[in-house]
C-alpha cells in the first residue's frame, strides 16, 4: 500500500487480517495509528514518509514477531 494515498487505516484492519506477515504504508498520510494488537503474525512494518502525529499506548503490544 506504499505511495496509496492512504489519510488513515481502518480500526478493524487486524481482525479483518489476521495473519498479516507485512504491512508496507510508506509514503502515505497516515495521521493516526491504530492499534496492531491483533496481527500478531506481525513480522514489518513500514511508516516512513507518513505524517504520524498519533500512536495508540497498544499499537505495538504484543507483536512479538516483529522485526
């Protein structure tokens, strides 16, 4: 999803995709973070280039897959 033009993602994205291994947001909008709790297939995650000003404290929780 890098350069899609994304402003915000939606708050269910982990439930509706649970076995998520990367998540690749790069240069986007993305203002808000939700959080990631329930994609603990989680290994990436790509942000950069986004104009993050929130981060949910259970953004990161949990992902122990995480790299």
């Amino acid at each position: 999803l890098t350069r899609a033009g994304l402003s915000a993602l939606p708050p269910d994205l982990c439930e509706q995709l649970p076995r998520l291994r990367v998540l690749e947001l790069s240069y986007n909008q993305i203002e808000d973070l939700p959080s990631f709790y329930r994609c603990s297939a989680l290994q990436e995650i790509g942000l950069q280039h986004n104009q993050i000003r929130r981060i949910e404290s259970s953004t990161f929780r949990k992902l122990t897959s995480l790299r």
